[in-house]
C-alpha cells in the first residue's frame, strides 16, 4: 500500500526543439497572403469613396466592390493554409486584418449605404446605431462558432441585406423594421449554417450557396445606373428568385435550432 502511495520520480522533460525559420519564398509567400487580405481594405477605401460622393452609379458599384470584399474574404483562408501562416510569418496576426476588414466591408460600409440610398425613413438614421453595435458584439462573441459546427446568432451579413433591401425597393418603414429585427436576432442564440464546416447540409449549403452567389453578382451589375434611373422589373424579377437561398439558410437554421431546443436535455425541469 505504502508502495502504491509513493510518488513517482518525474521523467526529465523532453528538450524543446526549436522550429527552423521558414525559408525566404515561404516568408515571401506568406506576406503575399496578408497583402491580399489588406486588398480588401483598399476595397473599403473606394467604396467609403463612392458613397460620399453618392448616386445610383456610385451605390452600383459599392455593391459590387462589397461582392469582390467577399470573393477575397472567402478565398484568403484557402491561401492561408497553403502556405501554413502562422509559420510562413509568426508575428504578424492576419485574423486581426482580417477581422477589421470584414467589419468594414460587411457591417460599417453596408450600414453607411443603406443611409445615403435614403433606404429608411429621414429622420431616423440613428437608428442604423443598433445593428452596427449588434455586429460589433457578435464579431466580439468568444464562442459564436458551437462545437457541433454552427455560428450563434444573425451572421453580420449587412452587405446582402442593403443589396435586397435596394434592389427590391422595400418601403423605408419595412426596411427599418428588417434592419431591427436582424440586429436583434444577432443577440438570439440561433444556429445559423456555417457552410464551410463538415457534413451533408453544410456541403449542400456550399454548393448551393455557389450558385447563389453567381446570382448575387448578376444582380448587383443589373442595378440602375444615373442614366437608366430606376431599376426594372428583370431586376427585381432576379432578387426575388435568388431569396431563395436565404430563405432555404433562415429556415433551415431555425428549424435546426427548434428541433434542438425541444429536446429533453434542452427543457427546463418540471
């Protein structure tokens, strides 16, 4: 017994092992990666640069600076890896650029067009004050991703929200009502899809996600220019067609979250 209770001598512990510096293309490499993350700053300048100056040109083409913002935000992980970062360039922390980015491009500049489009009734804009702290408490939020791959609460998706609250010219009274309701729901605790995770759904949210992004880009090059002057009806025509995949993305995340929430272990006791 007394054997037994003896503490055991501690094995030496094992020599650390320094890791060698990367090699000067894989530093090259690595800085190519964070220089094309820092483009969609650039990205941010000019559209901050259009909607100062304003007009139908002006918005079409933010529009289609914010879809570019994504193509870049989608695409830099991918490279990212490639080069493994971390390694490629320890002191430099691209999610940081990448999370001040993403604020810009998804939140600030979206929220900032849906101003000076005059999408929400005159006299009301301080009211864009709500969603732009919503976003910043979820881009904030330590564990908005769950272990069971979902993002918690309304993703910070408020570039695709002006793009349909523009393109389908919704009455300024009902597009302030959606800007509330979405940026009350980023403090709801629903399991959104998070597509780039493993299994079924998510690869099918992917795949057809794909195809609604092409839609998305036709439809932001579709909108008005100063001389065509409004936005016509195979323009609306295609924003309503490409909803769907929002509404397959919404619904599904909250049934996901229904289904989850009325299960035993998820009931309070009786």
């Amino acid at each position: 017994m007394v054997e037994v209770l003896k503490r055991r001598k501690p094995r030496p512990a094992p020599e650390s092992r320094e890791l060698a510096p990367p090699s000067p293309l894989r530093r090259a490499l690595g800085w190519c990666v964070h220089t094309y993350t820092a483009s969609g700053l650039a990205i941010a300048a000019v559209i901050l640069a259009l909607l100062v100056e304003g007009g139908l040109d002006a918005f079409r083409w933010s529009f289609l600076l914010m879809f570019t913002a994504t193509i870049v935000d989608a695409t830099d992980g991918t490279f990212a890896r490639a080069v493994r970062i971390k390694e490629a360039v320890p002191s430099f922390d691209g999610r940081r650029l990448d999370d001040i980015t993403d604020f810009l491009t998804y939140t600030f500049l979206p929220l900032m067009l849906i101003w000076r489009a005059g999408l929400i009734p005159a006299g009301y804009e301080a009211w864009l004050i709500a969603p732009l702290l919503a976003s910043a408490y979820g881009f904030c939020q330590v564990d908005v991703k769950t272990h069971d791959g979902y993002f918690l609460g309304f993703p910070s998706l408020w570039n695709i929200v002006a793009l349909y609250l523009y393109a389908l010219t919704i009455p300024q009274w009902g597009a302030l009502g959606v800007v509330l309701l979405l940026a009350f729901l980023t403090f709801v605790p629903v399991k959104h899809l998070y597509p780039s995770q493993p299994g079924r759904l998510n690869r099918f949210a992917t795949i057809t996600g794909s195809v609604w992004g092409v839609l998305v880009a036709w439809l932001a090059w579709r909108l008005p220019t100063s001389a065509q002057g409004t936005i016509d009806a195979g323009t609306t025509t295609l924003a309503l067609v490409s909803l769907i995949y929002p509404a397959f993305y919404m619904g599904t995340s909250w049934y996901i979250t229904i289904r989850d929430w009325s299960r035993p272990e998820h009931r309070s006791p009786a």
